[in-house]
C-alpha cells in the first residue's frame, strides 16, 4: 500500500467522524466510522479538524 507515493503500513484504523466521546450513542454507527491509514488517521487529528 502506498499513500502520496510513500511506503506505509497496512495497519488500517477507524475514525469516527463524530467523536463518541461527545456523541456515544454514535459509537457503533457505521455511518460515523471511515477507514483511514494509520499515517491519515494522525494527520486528521479528531473530528473537528475536518469538516466531513
């Protein structure tokens, strides 16, 4: 797998879009997870960085 012609890891995260912290009923919701590379997990930071 490669992101920005960089070799990364295969290790896949989810992310919520919605934190669970603010919105737990929304913690198992498949429509507030996308799956992101581990680097694109940490360059998104949390949920208010990006509008989605």
């Amino acid at each position: 797998m490669r992101d920005a012609g960089r070799s990364i890891n295969y290790l896949l995260q989810g992310h919520h879009i919605k934190s669970f912290k603010d919105y737990p009923e929304l913690r198992l919701a498949e429509d507030n997870i996308v799956v992101l590379c581990r680097v694109c997990n940490l360059q998104v930071g949390d949920s208010s960085v990006v509008d989605w």
